[in-house]
C-alpha cells in the first residue's frame, strides 16, 4: 500500500496532512489510471504521427528528424590574430600575409519534391558545401645576378670576403708543363694554365644566345640587403589557394528492412604556387589542380533480426595536374642551375597523376548460438595512371669549374659559366607515354564473436588477403634482373621487361597471406567495474602503388649527359641543344647500363606486423575509468626508400683500399653489379624491420556537469633497422644498425579536455536571469596538450672521407668520455667530446641514433572557446576561437649534430640554435537551424 | 485477431468499464512540476513525507508517487549497428521484461528513422518480449531525434493520469550513425591549412546543448542504456551530451564497455527506473521565470531527485 500524503508548506512552516481526497489511492482501481494513461499515449501518439494509423501530416512532422536542419558557417584566418613565429622573429624576420576564409553550408532533412515525392522519415538527405579561399604570402630573400653580369661585365663582381672574382676564358685552357704531380695544385703550381678575360669582361660575341634569351627574362635586382651584391633579390609574392567541394548523401528506406544510401563527394583545388619570376622561367613551385570524385553505394539487407547483409560499392578518383606554363610552342622552359645564384625554370612542369579506385565489399553478419558471425568479402581495383616527366625541356647545371683557374677555389662563377653556354652536366625526361598502372586485390574475412561464459568474450578473426602484383595496361614495364646475364661484361644484372622472354605481365608473385587474430575481454571475477583485455594479430600489407612511373625504364628515359672533367670540358653546349639520344622504347638488355637503374624487388616479400597487447580497465568512483595495459608491435621485410637500402652498395671490407676509391672506375668494380651506378628501389625495397614496447596508464572521466577530460601517458621504446634522414652504414650488416628509432619519444603525456562552462540557466552556477544570462551561458572549451620528450640524437661526422663507399657515416666514440652533461640548455646540450669524427676510410663505432642521449622535450597547447547564442530552441549563432599553441611557446630547435676532426672541430656541436612555433588563431561564426 | 490484440482490448474495455473519476483539476492559474525522486529511506519502497522549495520558496507538494505506484515505461529501442551488441541487449531486455512489477505498462517503440510505435503500453510482457525479438536491426541513429518527442508523449500521459512515467532509450548509436552529419568529415582533401577540424567535436557538442536544454523543459525522467562505449573525440563528446541530458531530466545513462557489461546495466536502468518516486509540486507562476530551482527533503530519508527545470513556452525560452 502506497503512503500518500499531501504536504504543504504554509509560511510559518507548519506542516498540513492532505485530506482523504486529495490521495491518490485507493479510491480509484489503479487500473483506471493507466488505462488513461495508456489512451493518452494512444492519442499521443497517433498526433504526433508515431503510428501507422497516424494521419499523413502528423507522420511528416514526426520527430525533429524529419525537419530541415543545416548551419552556415564562415571560419577567418589573418594575419593580425597570429604572432610571429619564433623562427622568423629569430632570423629578424616580420609577420607574413595571411587571408584565409572557409565558408559553407550544410542542409539535411527529409527528400521533400512538391506534388511528386514526400520522404517523410523513409528518404533523407544531406548535403554539405565548403569553398576556401586562402592568400599567404611567400617571402625569400635570395641573389640573382647583377645587371652588369648579364652583359658579361664581372669586373665589380666580388667574392664573400669582398675580393675581386677572376673569369677565365675555358678557350684558353691548356696543360702547364711546369707542374709538378707530387704536389699539392695550387697558383704556384698549376696542373692547367687558363687566361682571365680582360678587365673581367666576356666579349658579348662569345655569350651564348640561349643564354641571353634566357637571361632576358631575369628581373632586375630589387634589393640591396648584401653585403656585396648578395641578397639582391627579395621576392614577395602571394600564393593563391582556393577549394570547392561538396557531399552529399541520400539514405532511402525501404519496408525496413532495406536501407539505400547513396554518397557523392566532389572537390576542386587549385594550389597555387609564389612564382619567383613573373615569366616562364618562374623557378618557384609548381601550381596544382587537384580533383577528387567519390561515390558510394550502400545496401543494408536486414534478413532476420539476427541477420544482415550489408553490400558497399565505391569508386573514387583523386587526381592531380602540374599547371605548366608554356612558351608559344607549348614547351615548358628548360631548368638552368647556377648557383649560388637563384635557378631559372621548375622540375615536373607538365605532370599529371590519378588514382582510381573501386571497392566493392560484401559483409554478412549472423548469430549462432553463442556465436555472433560476421563474414567479410571485398574485391579492390586500383588504377594508377602517371604522366611524371622531370625534365621534358631539359636541366643544365653550370658550375664555376669551366670558368675558374682550374684547381683554384673562389675563381669563375656558374653563372658566368652559363652565359658561355658551358653545361657541367645535362639530363632531358623523354617520356613517350603515361603509364597505366593496375592492381586486384581480393580480401576474404570471417569473425567470430563467442561469449564462452558469462563475463568472457572472445574474438576470433582469420582473413584471407590476395593480392596481384602491378601490372601495366600496355606492359610498359621494366626492371633489372638481378639473375640475367649482361651481355656487355657477363656479370648478373641485365633490364628485361614484362610479357617479354618468357616474363609474365609483372615482376613480382601473386600474394595470398592468412592474417589471424585473437582477442579476449574478461570481467574479472564476474565485476563490471573491471575489464582484463589481451589481443595478438598478424597481418600483412602489399606494396603500394606508387605515382610517377618508376620501373619503365625500358619506354620512358632520363638521358644524362656528365662532363668527363667538370672544370676542363663542359658536358655539352647550351647552344648545340641535346645530342641525339636513343630512341624508346629501347628494351635491350643492357639499355639500362651506366645509369640509376630502377629495381623491382622480385620476392614477393610483403611487410609484415605482428601485435600483441594486455590491458586492464577499472572504474573507479566518480565515473572515472582507469586503463592500464601494454603492448608490443613489430614489423619485418618493411618497405625501405633508397636512403635505406642499396643493392648494389659497395661491401664495408673495401674500405681497405682507401685512395684507390676515389678512382670512379675502381669504386664501380667493386660494386655487386658494377654496370649500374646505382638501384632505384622507390620505397619498396623490403629489408626494414622495428619492434615497439610501450606501457601506457590512461584516465578518463566524463560527468553529468558536461566535463570530459582524458589523459593519457606512454613510456616507449621504439628500435628499428632503418630509420632517419641520413641512411645507414653497413647495409649489409642490418644487425649493426638495430638503434633507437628516429622519433621515438619514451615519454608522452597528453590531455584533452571538453568543458561545457556550468554557467547560466540549467546550470549549476551563475544562474543569473536577467540580462547577464546572455553573457554567461553557452560558453564552452575544448584542449588538447601534448607534452613528449625529445628525439634521440643522431651524430654525424663534418666530413665522409670513404670513397664514396658508406653513404651515411656513423661517428666515433671517444672511450671514458661521458656523453651527457649535468645541466642541458641551448648553450650546450650534449658534450661532443664524448665523439669524433672517424679517422678518413673508417666507419664509425657509434650507433646509428644515440642510446641515451635525446633532444629539448617538446609541448603544445590547443584551446577552442566558442559562445553560443541561442536564438530559438531549434536555432543557435556560435562564434568559436580556435588557437593552436595558444600560449605561444616556443620549442627548441635540435641541438648541432656534426661532429668536427680534432683539427677543424665544429664550434657550435652540442648547441641549440633557435626555437620555433608561434600561436596561430582562427575565428569562426557558425549558425544553425 | 491476434491474441495480444484482443487481450489488450479486452482489457482496455474493462478498465473504461470502471469509469473512475477524474482527478481533482488543477486551478488554471496553478501550474505543476512532476519531480523525479529516489529516496534512500530504509525501506525504499515508502514514500517518505517530502517537504519542496521552488526558486527558494516553500510550494505545495500536491501528490507523490512511490516505487509501488503504477508505471508506464516508454521503452524505445535504438538498435541500427552491430549485432552483436544488439542481441545480448534484447535477451537482457527481456529478462527483465519478466521480473516487471504487475503494475508496469510497458510501451514500446524504434527510434531508427523517425520514432515509431511497435507497441502500445501494455501489461502483455510476452507481447512486448515478442517485438522485440522480432526487430530489425537497421536504419539510422534517431535517439537525437526522437528524444525530446518520446518525451513529450511522457509529459502528457503524466498530465493526464496519477501514474509514474519513465522513458528508457537503449541504444548502440555513434555518432556517424546519425542522417544528420556530425562528423564534419573533410571535404576538400586538397585544403592542407585547415584549422576547422582539429577540435571535430563542435557540430555535436552544439547539439547535444540544444537538446539538453530541449529536454530541460519536459518532465518525464529519461535514461539510457548505450551498448558502446567509445573514447574517440566525438563520440565522447555526444555520450558526455548524453550523460548531461538523462541526467537534467533526473534521470541517468549507463554505458557499456564490454558485452558482459550489457545485461548488468540493462537491469541498473530498470531498477532506477522501477525505484524512481515522482512528486507533484504545484505552484502559481510568478510572472517570467527562467528557471525552476527545486529542493526536496524528507524526514528520515536522503533523497536524490531532480534539481532543475525549465519553464515551457511563453513563460520562459
């Protein structure tokens, strides 16, 4: 029997017991009252159009779902809201331009065709559209050449220390019978005599007239920065980048138990590019149209309520096109280099990529008994077709050495050597055809989830990942046979190409990898409040296929033209243009000799990953979830670039020979495949390997205050065979380069936060109700923090005398030499005593990335603030503040790895020079509906 | 006719039969908030003598109801992702659908694509047990668009009839489940500088304050039982929006990290919800209010209610 009572509170607190009547039982069956209720709900229903039986118009009012909802938003960026980097503060540097505005729509609600179709809550749509337009200036301050130079006057050109730089005529060059061989070339005793021209002049009738064509394009120097004559050109030029895109879904529900979902995305970029000239030899970055297509169709077939089908098509397309700028033959303007002077004309002017791809993808999910099924089948064509010439006009690189005293530093100058027309070395792209790049992949899962009791799940997934290797639409595709006979000098290596010689249509096998895993989650000991999670997974991932056209290179070239004495014999002349090359396709065996050729790795090998992990989740009191785990990941036959690996590198052992590898010939002898002057394994070559440890404690915390807030904390350590921008020693000793990855920060803190302010109506504080409620409600805040220690340091040597043989020399350790110093700051972070650089044909003792010795830490701090204004209930204005590193806090830059010899030490090893960041803001105002 | 239909009728036709009278009409000039309340007196199941301040006035309280008083429960399943977490919520359903009190109604609705009425309030649990097994697993999230309507319909049964009513949601939505889009996923790939996306939580964070406001001004408690638990940035932010929601209505949500956890907070939802008490409070407007501040007590007992309302229409926003 319920107690019922009525209380009042009559103003001197006296309590008042309700009469009989005023109860609410029993003087009426209780039945009676929920029969009332229960037709109010009928009622209820049927108005507001939740039953079949409800008339049309209440069924299309039904639910704030089936109503237009959408926003408007513009999100502005200027420079006046940003500080100045500390980067450029530090070079005395001025803020950039900056204007940015993101702007867009979004609509959703029911498909509504006045007279034709009414959705009503069976067909809904969504549409969103975002436009950018963004201008950020570029501003470099570099040398070109003085008006006087471009006649061939260089009688006031000077050197960096202010004296005169002497131009030699290469017409005059001639063998000095005096010179003495067993000593050092020098003034007193030069190998090759060269007469300077007169008064430093080059008579105009010898400059070269491509030359002065080009050079009439070159802008006159705009600054006088210096000092003599150098920083003479300051380029300020706004970049121009705009984006327009939408996408669109509409979801269509038929009966219930079929759901069409069709999506459509569509964007349009242009990335501009600063031009450095304002012509075509604009030497400034490439302008880029990009355009990405999607469409996506999707059938969710509920067979039974423990029985769905799900069937996806997608395809997509995401292109790119290199905007040229052609003269009015429709060339691109050839590439001139000259330093230290700014070049003239751009690399991959004519460019254009696209990836495409279709995914279709079908997944059955199902019970049975105490087993949730899922089954998984998806089929993947992708398409990469590339136009990616280089060079399609050419590139000439002049140097001082043809216009210098030979063997004489501080003599002659590249540009001089141009203006004679005295190429050091030359290439062209000759590009026949785009290439036409394809791929299948078939992708079979099956996943079960089993409840073997009470409190324990278990997760049992096995897949099946096929792969066909790249194959090219016309079989345009080549590589080095590392077992094929050359026929110039019978050793290994020789270029074959694809359906060709008994070859199939791709150099690597067809790829068929079963992929296990396995995971638990256990309540421990039957509690809620605590989760015990393990999981173990293998998987492997094919190689990518890459944009350009690497492996072609029996039907695209790169003739390359090499001066046999860069300061006696110029490569070619600039006014003689290119020498007949070969024709392509050219799919002779040694066609590819004497170049960097490209090398498909035919194993098959495809990276590989294994993961293991252990977790324990409790929830303590106040909603707080506390996660404790630890995981290992490792990863072998990992895709390296050709900084990582080299197969035709030259064994460590020849290190012995010393001088004797300076001798182009002798280096090349000793290289596996001596023919070749080098492999281009484009990312693919599969020898890299890691294994990673990390223990992590995580807490989050969410509250009915509207307060989440997540942190986090990791300690790793993260050792690989590859890693960091230099390559490594011994590639042929993979062990000897095990080392702390580069980027592995041990420790790593992070913090987010999401924090509705309790302020105002509804709210726990300030609930004020005039008109202060404006001001206070609606106010929220989100951050992330992220604090991590620094990188493990990797030293180098100043200088890598070895012959050519180690690309990447580690340097020395010098034994009884503490590394670390008791107080790190900018001035001094490390003690580079504890290191040397390595005595010349000797490699390094120390290891790849240092063991214990890191970089300055490194913090960052996020903070979004946005104010709502309500205007009705279903209509807001939101007016956001986005400010990453908002406190404006500077990191420290690396402290100098270079390592000097006793004799010429690197002063500044050890130290930090600079700090960069610098606060960055958006505004953003938003309405919604 | 199907068998529950007749018994249904039938068992309408009688309860008309009785023609019990109506309740005392409220004064028009009075107006009435219905407080959720759970009292931790020793014995749960009485209702305690409850004293209540509105705005820090003393005001009437008109009529409680307690745990033992009649119970209609709106029901409304949300189910539209993996079936794995959905059948382990509809076997927990209906194993407590069995242990209801004889004096619970149990209606039952969908909330993917719009709201939608399987079954009327009824008494029949092997009726409702039935629906629920049969229902499909598909469509869209609705639990954003369909709380403030279930709701709604709750008010007006409670001003209709002396009974107790509670709305419990169980729901496996995520966030990019949803028609509407939340996601704000990246539409221009090409667009390297944008700021826009690095805090994603904006578009629902914004909605979950519109609703959780909406829903201040209804009065029938909502919970919510959600089959996932997920810790990416916007799904914690729209289940922090759902914390905040159930629990301005004086109601609460239950999350589930695991399928173990499922039936456990299926049934914490409906003990909440067969304990919760309701408290009439009854009042004469006072000009424009923004805000009902209430404050419950009861000698011997420690109550745990619902502390704020918004006012409806014209008297407030």
């Amino acid at each position: 029997m319920v107690r019922l009572a009525l209380v009042a509170f009559a103003a001197a607190g006296v309590m008042r017991t309700a009469s009989p009547q005023q109860t609410t039982a029993p003087q009426t069956p209780a039945a009676s009252e929920l029969s009332k209720a229960v037709e109010e709900f009928r009622v209820q229903a049927r108005e507001r159009g939740l039953r079949a039986d409800s008339p049309v118009q209440a069924k299309f009012a039904n639910t704030k779902g089936t109503r237009w909802h959408g926003r408007l938003f513009e999100n502005f960026r200027n420079n006046f809201l940003d500080a100045v980097p500390h980067e450029v503060v530090q070079r005395g540097g001025v803020q950039g331009l900056l204007r940015r505005n993101q702007y867009g729509f979004n609509l959703s609600g029911p498909v509504v065709i006045p007279r034709l179709y009414n959705g009503g809550s069976a067909t809904f749509f969504s549409v969103t559209f975002e436009g950018v337009r963004e201008k950020v200036g570029r501003s470099v301050l570099t040398t070109i050449s003085t008006l006087p130079e471009r006649t061939g006057d260089w009688s006031a050109t000077v050197d960096s220390a202010g004296q005169p730089m002497p131009i030699y005529d290469q017409a005059t060059t001639a063998v000095n019978p005096a010179f003495n061989p067993s000593a050092s070339v020098s003034a007193a005793n030069l190998q090759y005599s060269r007469l300077p021209f007169p008064g430093n002049r080059m008579p105009a009738s010898r400059l070269d007239a491509k030359a002065l064509e080009a050079v009439a394009l070159l802008p006159a120097p705009n600054s006088g920065a210096g000092p003599f004559f150098r920083n003479n050109f300051f380029i300020f030029a706004p970049e121009v980048n705009t984006a327009g895109g939408l996408i669109a879904r509409v979801d269509h529900t038929m009966r219930e138990r079929h759901r069409l979902g069709v999506g459509l995305n569509y964007s349009n970029g242009a990335d501009g590019a600063a031009p450095y000239y304002p012509n075509a030899a604009n030497s400034g970055g490439v302008s880029r149209d990009r355009r990405t297509r999607r469409g996506t169709v999707e059938h969710v077939f509920t067979i039974s309520p423990r029985s769905v089908n799900t069937l996806t098509a997608d395809i997509s397309t995401d292109q790119f096109v290199n905007l040229p700028e052609l003269d009015a033959q429709g060339r691109a303007f050839p590439q001139y280099r000259f330093a230290p002077y700014l070049s003239m004309g751009r690399s991959y002017p004519l460019s254009r990529n696209a990836r495409n791809t279709l995914q279709v993808t079908n997944g059955f999910a199902t019970r049975f008994k105490e087993h949730r099924l899922r089954f998984i089948g998806r089929f993947t064509a992708e398409q990469v077709n590339s136009f990616w010439p280089q060079y399609p006009s050419g590139s000439y690189r002049f140097s001082a050495g043809l216009t210098s005293l030979p063997g004489i530093v501080n003599t002659g100058h590249g540009f001089a050597s141009f203006l004679l027309g005295l190429a050091e070395s030359a290439q062209r792209s000759v590009v026949i055809s785009p290439s036409y790049f394809r791929r299948q992949s078939y992708y079979y899962a099956i996943r079960d989830q089993w409840e073997l009791r009470k409190g324990l799940t278990v997760n049992l997934g096995l897949n099946l990942d096929t792969t066909t290797p790249r194959t090219e639409k016309y079989n345009r595709q080549s590589t080095v046979a590392l077992d094929e006979i050359n026929p110039v000098n019978g050793r290994p290596g020789a270029l074959v190409t694809a359906k060709a010689g008994g070859r199939g249509r791709s150099f690597q096998p067809f790829n068929a990898k079963l992929e296990p895993s396995v995971s638990l989650a256990w309540n421990i000991l039957g509690s809620n409040r605590s989760v015990a999670r393990a999981g173990y997974s293998r998987s492997y991932s094919p190689v990518p296929v890459y944009l350009g056209q690497w492996g072609t290179q029996a039907f695209n070239g790169n003739p390359t033209w090499v001066s046999s004495n860069i300061q006696l014999q110029p490569a070619l002349r600039l006014a003689d243009g290119f020498p007949a090359g070969r024709a392509f396709p050219d799919t002779r065996p040694e066609a590819a000799n004497n170049t960097v050729a490209d090398l498909i790795d035919p194993s098959g090998h495809q990276p590989t990953y294994q993961s293991f992990s252990l977790s324990v989740e409790r929830e303590l009191a106040g909603s707080m979830i506390v996660t404790m785990g630890w995981g290992q990941s490792a990863g072998r036959n990992l895709l390296l670039s050709n900084s990582g690996s080299n197969p035709n590198a030259i064994p460590l052992a020849a290190l012995e020979f010393r001088d004797q590898l300076n001798d182009e010939n002798f280096n090349r002898s000793l290289r596996p495949f001596p023919h070749y002057q080098k492999f281009d394994v484009y990312s693919s070559w599969p020898e890299g390997k890691y294994q990673r440890d990390a223990g992590y404690l995580r807490l989050e915390k969410r509250t009915s205050g509207g307060l989440s807030m997540s942190a986090y904390y990791e300690f790793s350590k993260q050792m690989d065979n590859y890693s960091g921008p230099y390559g490594v020693q011994d590639y042929y000793n993979r062990a000897n380069e095990w080392s702390l990855t580069v980027g592995n920060n041990p420790h790593r803190f992070s913090l987010t936060l999401m924090y509705e302010l309790p302020f105002g109506a509804n709210k726990s504080l300030l609930t004020v109700t005039d008109w202060r409620r404006y001001l206070v409600e609606g106010w929220s805040i989100s951050g992330v923090s992220t604090v991590a220690s620094g990188d493990p340091i990797y030293l180098r040597p100043q200088f890598n005398n070895t012959g050519g043989v180690v690309d990447a020399l580690n340097v020395n350790v010098v034994p009884g030499v503490d590394p670390h110093i008791s107080n790190p700051g900018p001035n001094l972070w490390y003690n580079p005593a504890a290191f040397a650089q390595p005595p010349n044909f000797t490699t390094g003792d120390a290891a790849r990335t240092h063991p214990s010795l890191r970089g300055p830490g490194s913090q960052n701090h996020d903070l979004s603030v946005t104010k709502r204004f309500p205007l009705t209930s279903e209509q807001s204005l939101e007016l956001s503040a986005v400010g990453l590193n908002f406190v404006n806090l500077a990191n420290w830059n690396e402290p100098d790895n270079l390592i000097g010899p006793a004799s010429a030490p690197n002063v500044n090893a050890g130290r930090i020079i600079g700090s960069r960041g610098g606060r960055v803001i958006q505004l953003g105002l938003r309405y919604s509906f | 006719m199907p068998m529950k239909r007749r018994l249904f009728l039938g068992t309408t036709a009688a309860v008309t039969a009785m023609a019990a009278p109506p309740p005392p009409a409220t004064p028009a000039d009075r107006a009435l908030l219905r407080v959720p309340y759970w009292s931790e007196a020793a014995d749960a199941a009485a209702t305690p003598v409850v004293q209540a301040m509105l705005n820090g006035a003393n005001v009437t309280v008109a009529r409680l109801l307690g745990p033992a008083d009649d119970l209609v429960l709106l029901l409304v399943l949300d189910l539209a992702g993996d079936l794995s977490r959905v059948d382990p919520a509809r076997d927990a359903i209906n194993a407590r659908l069995k242990q209801l009190p004889a004096n619970t109604m149990v209606g039952l609705l969908r909330a993917q694509d719009g709201l939608r009425v399987l079954e009327d309030p009824t008494a029949n649990r092997e009726s409702v047990a039935g629906r629920i097994q049969e229902l499909s697993v598909s469509g869209r999230a609705g639990l954003l668009d369909t709380m403030e309507t279930a709701l709604g319909v709750g008010d007006a049964m409670l001003t209709k009839a002396r009974v107790r009513v509670a709305v419990l949601y169980v729901s496996d939505s995520v966030v990019t489940n949803y028609r509407e889009d939340f996601a704000n996923p990246v539409v221009n790939s090409s667009d390297s500088r944008d700021m826009s996306r690095r805090f994603p939580e904006a578009l629902i964070k914004e909605r979950m304050q519109q609703i959780v406001t909406r829903v201040g001004r209804t009065q029938t408690p909502l919970f919510i039982v959600q089959l996932n638990y997920e810790n990416d940035r916007l799904n914690e932010a729209y289940q922090t929006g759902l914390i905040e929601a159930a629990t301005s209505t004086g109601g609460n949500a239950e999350f589930c990290r695991t399928l173990a956890e499922i039936p456990d907070a299926v049934g914490r939802a409906f003990d909440h919800v067969l304990a919760h008490s309701s408290a009439e409070l009854e009042f004469k407007p006072a000009g424009k209010v923004w805000q009902y501040d209430v404050q419950l007590r009861a000698k011997g007992a420690a109550l745990r209610h619902r502390t704020r309302f918004l006012p409806k229409g014209k008297e407030g926003r």
